[in-house]
C-alpha cells in the first residue's frame, strides 16, 4: 500500500505543478499600469457624469452593503494613446470610498482581451470635492 500513497502523492505535486505554471506555460504577459482618474460631476464639455433617467425621489444610488455605505462600481477604461491605443479594460465590483479599493479586472479588449487581474484605487485630496473627484489607480493584469 505504501507505494500506491507515494505514486498518488507524485501524481497530485504534478498536478499542482502543471496547473500553478499555467500562466507562463500560455504565454501570459503581466503588466502593471499606475494612472489617476479624473470624475468630473458636471454637464459641462469636460462632465464624466450623466443623468440617464431623472429619479422619482430625492436620488438613486447602488448601494453594495447594509452597513458601511459601499457603491457597486462598473468601469471601462479605454485606451485612446500610446502602447495601448485602442484597448479598454472592463471593472466590476465593490468599492468604499476613502478607503484602498480592490475591484476586479473581469476582461478586456485589444491587447488587454480575455484580461484578469485586479486594481487597487485610493481617493486623493480634491480641488473642489463637490464637483470632482480624483482616484489613484494601481492595475495588475495578466493578458
């Protein structure tokens, strides 16, 4: 019995081996991105916010939790310039403002097609809180 335990053993350290080395054996390129991202809550020519539909009430939020006041957060950042001209990345996930925000990186286009990773985001120091708000991005992609 004792070499059948063994065998089994090698089987599964190859296994684990085989499956841990996917991301090299495919070919996958990592890439580590640092950007800052600039909302705008204005209706002006620069305004990155828009009123899709006017509530029935005082205002709509999505909210993602009971107790801390986290926001769903969907983003696509497209690439419009230099080695990534062309390409978006598409975010999904749970994000809570004045905290570092993890939000994973569910796929691309471009170069960043079939793209996994995640992004940690902070809120920097604003010149008018009211009606702008600036992020600092860390993105790590796998592609």
């Amino acid at each position: 019995m004792a070499p059948f335990y063994r065998a089994s053993a090698m089987l599964l350290l190859f296994c684990i081996l085989i499956c841990s080395s996917k991301a090299t054996a495919a070919g996958e390129a990592p890439t580590h991105l640092h950007f800052y991202f600039h909302e705008n809550f204005s209706a002006g020519p620069n305004g990155t916010t828009v009123t899709v539909a006017a509530p029935r009430t005082n205002g709509s939020y999505f909210g993602a939790s009971l107790s801390d006041g986290a926001l769903l957060t969907t983003l696509n950042f497209v690439f419009t310039e230099g080695p990534y001209n062309g390409s978006s990345l598409a975010l999904f996930g749970r994000g809570l403002l004045g905290t570092v925000m993890e939000r994973p990186i569910v796929g691309g286009t471009g170069a960043f097609r079939m793209a996994r990773g995640y992004t940690l985001s902070k809120m920097l120091a604003s010149p008018d809180p009211n009606s702008q708000l600036i992020l600092e991005y860390d993105a790590y992609i796998w592609h």
